[in-house]
C-alpha cells in the first residue's frame, strides 16, 4: 500500500466523519441536540449544525402549521351520531421543542393531540342539536372545540390555529326532515311574494279607479245647462256645413239626425 492510498484513504474517512457529524436544520424546523438521550435545552433553527457522531444527535420537528384530518362520530344534544370529517389546524412553540422531545416525544399528535381533540369534540358537540351543525352554529362549533383544545393543550407548547368541520353528515331521517322544512319555507317565501304582487296590482287597480272617479265628477260638475247649449249649437252648426243630405230635427237644445229614406229604384217600362 502506498503512500498515496493511506493518505487518501484518510481523507475519505474524515470526509464521512465530517459528514455525519452535521445536520441540516432547514426554515420551519427545530432542531434539538441529544446528546448520550438526554436532550440540550437549547434549540437549533435554520442553517448548518455540527455535532459529535458517537456522542449526539440532531433530531429535528417541524414548527410550521400542521394539518390533521380526522374522521369519526360525534354526538348531538338529542342523541343522535354524527359522522363527522374534521381539520385540525396547529404547531408547536420553537422553544417548547426541548420539553415535547423530553415530555411527550415525537409521536405527539398520536400522544396528546389527537386524545385532546376527541374529548373537546364530544364535549362541545354534545351541547348541540344535530341540525345546528348542518347550519350557521358550524362555526360557532369550530371555534369552542379549538378554545377547548387550546386550553388544555397551551402547557405542552402545542397552538391549535384552527379545527374545520369539512363535512356533516346527518342520520337520513334527520337529513330529509331538514330539507323538507326548508322546501316548506322556500314555498312560504314563494307564496308571500305572491301576495304582495297581488296586492301592490289590487292597489294599482283601486288608484285607477279612484283616478277615472274622479274625472268623472271633474266633468260631471262642469257639465252646467250653459256648457250643454253651446255644445249643442256647436254641433248644429257642424251638421249644418255638412254636404251630404240629412233632416235634422231637435228640440231647440239637442240636435238629432235622421237619415233620409233611400231612393226606391227605378224599374224600366214594359213593351
């Protein structure tokens, strides 16, 4: 073996020693130093770490938002069950990654998350009617099952963003008992709107007959005996300009046309 071959071979060495004695803590990560299974109090975030490989490790979690979806049953006030498919939105504190390694390890969803959210869940959900959440209390839900969770979660460095009902579904009696409650009000809607176009055209019809009522007494008080005459001789006089041939009777107040007879046809003479 040559010289060549010993040093290279020296240089592979440390060049895997070196490369197992650093880790890479990446944005959105902590990274705690274990060193002989005890954990250091101190937490890594993003850049190049180096550490003792026979001695330590840099074990590393996730500070970003975390999502778990759930499935499960949940009861309702009346004690119906529910299927439920449920979001649950949350991270953990940076500087509490020392005390979950230590308290709870990594697995904590499974340990602490998960167990918290089915009891607040049932807690909170058991406070209502299964309709309530099919309708506008979903989010009123929401929000006392993430209180619930944070409160009993806040020690151990885990923050709960959010929990989203993504979907509810209801025993089929109860589903078609609500859409057919909301079929009747869609038709009362419908029924209402009716009404109110009948009576806005009775009301249109009333002022219109009140409008020609009252033109009728406009004329009818200025009909006067003074106002008839003079029509009267206007249309005399019109009738009187006419070219064709007419008799023409009246009573001095009146004028009255009657049509003349018409001619009998002439027949011819006989031979």
């Amino acid at each position: 073996m040559t010289i060549r071959s010993v040093l290279f071979g020296i240089m592979a060495a440390g060049v895997l020693m070196s490369a197992g004695s650093c880790a890479v803590v990446r944005q959105g990560e902590a990274g705690v130093k274990r060193t002989f299974g005890k954990y250091s109090d101190r937490v890594h975030t993003g850049g190049l770490r180096f550490f003792n490989p026979f001695t330590s490790k840099i074990v590393k979690v996730s500070t970003q938002t975390e999502n778990i979806e759930v499935q499960l049953d949940i009861p309702s006030k009346e004690g119906l069950t529910i299927r439920a498919e449920v979001s649950i939105l949350y991270h953990i504190k940076i500087k509490s990654a020392p005390d979950i390694m230590r308290n709870i390890g990594l697995n904590y969803e499974e340990t602490v998350i998960l167990p918290v959210f089915r009891s607040a869940v049932s807690d909170v959900s058991s406070k209502y009617f299964a309709k309530d959440m099919h309708s506008g209390n979903r989010g009123e839900i929401e929000i006392a099952i993430r209180d619930l969770m944070a409160k009993n979660l806040e020690d151990k460095g885990i923050v709960v963003e959010n929990v989203l009902l993504k979907s509810i579904q209801l025993p089929r009696s109860l589903a078609k008992a609500i859409e057919d409650k909301l079929e009747a009000e869609q038709q009362a809607q419908r029924m209402e709107f009716v009404l109110q176009q009948e009576s806005r055209e009775a009301e249109r019809r009333r002022i219109e007959a009140k409008g020609v009522s009252d033109a009728n007494q406009i004329i009818s008080a200025g009909l006067t005996p003074q106002v008839l005459q003079y029509k009267a001789i206007e249309a005399w006089l019109a009738l009187s300009l006419s070219p064709n041939a007419k008799v023409i009777m009246g009573n001095g107040q009146v004028p009255v046309m009657v049509s003349p007879p018409e001619a009998a046809p002439v027949s011819g003479g006989g031979q």
